[in-house]
C-alpha cells in the first residue's frame, strides 16, 4: 500500500453515536450535530437510522494545512529516511480530533444529551471512547509504540478510567492531550510547531 492510499485510509475514521437516551431521538440529536459543526472549522456528513444511532463520517477540516498524521504526541523521525515532507489536506490531525471530540460533546452537554460516541481510529485495535452516557472524556493519553527495540511513534490509548466528567450542569472543558501533538485546538489556542 502506497503512503497516499495508507494516509487516505487512516482518515476514515468513522464515529458511532448510540444509546440515545429519551426524550431525545436519533433525528433530534443529528440536527443538534448538524448546527454545531456547521458553525465549526469541520465538516462531517452525519447519517442516522431509525433504530436511534448515528454516524459520524467524512470528518474534514474547511480549510487545508500541513498533515503529518492522526497520532498523539511529537512524530517520531525515522532515523534511516530521515524528516519527510508533509503533503496539506483537509485531513484532521491528533490536535484536531480531540478539538472534534470536544465540539460534539459540547454541543450534547448543552442539551443534557446522554448517548454513548465511540471511533475505530485504524492505529488501535480497540474502540477510542469519546462520551459515555453524559460522562465526556476529558483526557486523550498515549503509549509508545516500539518495534524492533526502537520507538516507532505514539498510539491513543483508547479508553482509561479517571478520564471522564459530567459537563451537562457546569461550563464544558477543553480535553487534554499529549504536548507536541500534531494539529490544532482552536479552543485552547494550541498550535503544534509545523517544521516545514
């Protein structure tokens, strides 16, 4: 598989939106997301179903930057090939998916909406928890990934306890995630240096 088409598929990152908890409908949640990424620097088509789940695809940014990937922390320079070039997309990086994840649960904390968000990001083989219930995560961690005895990068750790808090009856919070993440969160003003 060519670096594109590995790049390309990462970025499929499909969301779930389930157990849509009454009196709200799976219609009532999908207008309420609809409104709040709409006003956002994303786009996201959002579809749903009748049997009270959505989802969530085609994240995109409105506006292309430098990408170098959807991982947590700094990236990892391979040391035989060296710093390659960074290609600019509508991608999301590591930054602007937490930034994503914190639009959705704003917008479902406003509401009092309890449901349960999960994606399937391709790195982890497990699901990345992003709201339970009307519990919102409000930290993004990561593990090294070694291979080789060397330290190849950084995986999101997908769900951890500790991490999640009630915002639907006090102010939302920013989530917090590893330094030198690659992207932006225009919520609390950070900006990964870009090298290019």
């Amino acid at each position: 598989m060519t670096n594109t088409k590995q790049n390309t598929k990462q970025n499929t990152n499909n969301m779930k939106l389930q157990k849509i908890q009454k009196p709200w409908t799976a219609h009532d949640v999908r207008l309420i997301l609809d409104v709040a990424v709409e006003a956002s620097r994303f786009t996201a088509k959002i579809t749903g179903n009748y049997g009270g789940s959505l989802e969530i695809k085609m994240v995109r940014l409105r506006v292309r930057k430098s990408y170098c990937g959807n991982h947590p922390n700094e990236c990892v320079i391979n040391p035989y090939i060296g710093e390659q070039k960074h290609k600019v997309c509508r991608f999301l990086e590591g930054a602007d998916w937490v930034e994503f994840n914190d639009l959705l649960n704003d917008a479902l904390d406003a509401g009092g909406i309890s449901c349960v968000i999960f994606s399937r990001p391709l790195e982890i083989k497990e699901r990345l928890m992003v709201r339970k219930g009307t519990m919102r995560r409000t930290a993004y961690n990561s593990e090294p990934l070694i291979s080789g005895g060397m330290l190849r990068g950084h995986t999101w750790i997908g769900d951890e306890p500790g991490v999640w808090a009630d915002c639907t009856k006090r102010e939302p919070v920013c989530a917090d995630f590893p330094e030198g993440t690659p992207g932006i969160h225009a919520g609390i003003g950070y900006v990964a240096q870009d090298d290019d």
